[in-house]
C-alpha cells in the first residue's frame, strides 16, 4: 500500500526581537564597521594619532621649562623632568575629551551621505547605530593612548604606582572618552552639515580642556575660573590618573585641594561620566529617531 505524504505549507511566524540582546548585536556590528572603515582612511588615522603628539613635544620642550610644579626648584632640569610627568596624563585627558569631535564630525557627515536613513531601512535596533557609533569612537582610542603613552615614555614620562593601578586609569579614560563621545553625537545629529561640526565638534572643547589641571596647577588660576576647573570633569580625570599613574599631582604631599572633586577625584569622575551619559544618551537617540524620520 503506498503512503501519500501530505506537504503541508507552513506560514511563517514573525518573532519579537528581544530587545536588549539585539541591541548589543546590533551596536557590537556597527562599531565593528565603523572601527575597519576608520583604517581605510589612513591619512585621517595618521592625523589622529600625530596631533597628541604634537601636543607632547610642544608642552614638554617648549613650555614646560616656565611652569612650576610643586616639589622641584624653578628652571632646573629636575623641575623640567617633573613637568614632564605631571604633563603626560593632562594629554591624556585631553586627548580622550577630543573623541567628542570625532564622533561630532562622523555623525553629521553619516546624516549628509545618507548612511542614517540606510540604518533606518535595516531590520535592527535603532539605538544601535548610535550605541556602536560611540562604542568605536572610545575604542579608537586605545591605539592612541597607546602611541601616546610609548610618545611619553620616550621624553621621561614613567608609570610609578604599579600595572593594575596604571589599568585602571586606562580604563577611566576610556570611560571618559565613551562618556564625551555621547555629547559629540547629540551635536553632531543637531547641526546642519559637516562644516559646522567641525567647528561645533571644537568650540566647546577646548575650554574644558584648557580650564583645568592639565597643562597647569588649578591654584595658579583666579577665583572663578579656579572654581571652575576644580568641577571641570576633566581635572578631576586628569587628577585621578595622575595618583593612579603614581605621577605628580600639582599639590604639595599632604596638600588639601580645598574641593571635594579634587579630594576624591576617581568617584567624581565616575559620577561625571554617569550623569553625562544618562543625560546625553537619550537625548541623542531621540535626536537620531526624530532625524532618521525626514
């Protein structure tokens, strides 16, 4: 007797996507593209790493024989060597605050091209474009922390204070970057063309940078502006890893900074860099929903 196999056609079923585990997919592909595309431009790579560079060798040979650091006599060549490790995780600092313009520029030149309304055409989260967006901007920054720090070992810079402590900086700086980048996004989706992101990318940077702890000690600047810098997220992330780095800290031993940002300068940086995030993420990624939409 022969058997008559019925074929029975099946209707697919359309499945929810969970939504955080498709999210980190989502956002772990695109920073994964967005990191390899960033190494098929070399000259942008090349300018990315030299101009910290450039940075270093200006402060350390040019200025750093002029500004006196705590614990070494004026103009000798001990201050000048104390300098230099004083110098080294201001650069730092403010080279992870630069990732802001980066994700500033890469954000508004995606919205000229055309690059967002492809991502709102894909089957994926729509946060995660702009999650791994961040996410490859802060992770850039490990090759130029690298590149930096063997740049500093070369004029005198040291690590004083042990590997896991020096790990542990590194990792506030990377956070630090993560943190600036969510800024340069909410920006970068709010101008109107690249060429005003490369001045919006900026502008507010370089005060911040500028107007705290990293080239010069905070007690050498006016009441105001000292007040200001002791808050400024970035002193207390340069302060931070320069106890961690185990380098000079711009205060006397024992020395009381007089605010507490400076007093416990690691918590506030971590406190920092949550508020901001929490702040600027959402607004950013409805930024992107609304801009995505037209």
């Amino acid at each position: 007797m022969s058997q008559v196999k019925t074929l029975s056609t099946s209707v697919p079923i359309a499945m929810s996507r969970p939504l955080l585990g498709w999210t980190v997919h989502d956002s772990i592909v695109i920073a994964r593209s967005t990191i390899l595309a960033s190494f098929r431009i070399p000259e942008a790579l090349f300018f990315q790493l030299i101009q910290p560079v450039i940075f270093v060798l200006l402060f350390a040979y040019v200025f750093g024989g002029a500004i006196p650091i705590p614990g070494a006599d004026p103009g000798s060549a001990a201050d000048s060597s104390l300098y230099r490790q004083y110098l080294m995780p201001g650069i730092f600092g403010q080279t992870v605050a630069f990732a802001a313009a980066a994700s500033t520029v890469g954000l508004a030149e995606a919205m000229q091209k055309g690059i967002i309304d492809r991502y709102k055409a894909l089957p994926m989260s729509q946060s995660a474009a702009l999650i791994g967006n961040t996410l490859a901007n802060a992770l850039r920054q490990i090759l130029v922390l690298t590149v930096l720090s063997i740049t500093g070992y070369i004029v005198g810079w040291r690590i004083s204070d042990g590997i896991l402590n020096a790990i542990y900086a590194y990792l506030l700086l990377l956070l630090f970057a993560y943190t600036v980048t969510w800024v340069g996004a909410f920006v970068g989706l709010s101008v109107p063309n690249t060429e005003t992101a490369n001045t919006a990318g900026l502008i507010w940077i370089f005060p911040l940078t500028f107007l705290s702890n990293a080239f010069v000690p905070i007690d050498s600047l006016p009441g105001v502006l000292k007040v200001f810098a002791a808050y400024n997220p970035v002193s207390s992330l340069v302060l931070a890893t320069r106890e961690l780095f185990g380098n000079p800290t711009g205060y006397a031993p024992g020395a009381d900074p007089g605010f507490w940002s400076l007093q416990h300068p690691i918590a506030y940086t971590i406190i920092s860099c949550t508020v901001v995030i929490a702040i600027f993420a959402p607004l950013a990624i409805r930024k992107y929903r609304s801009v995505s939409r037209r």
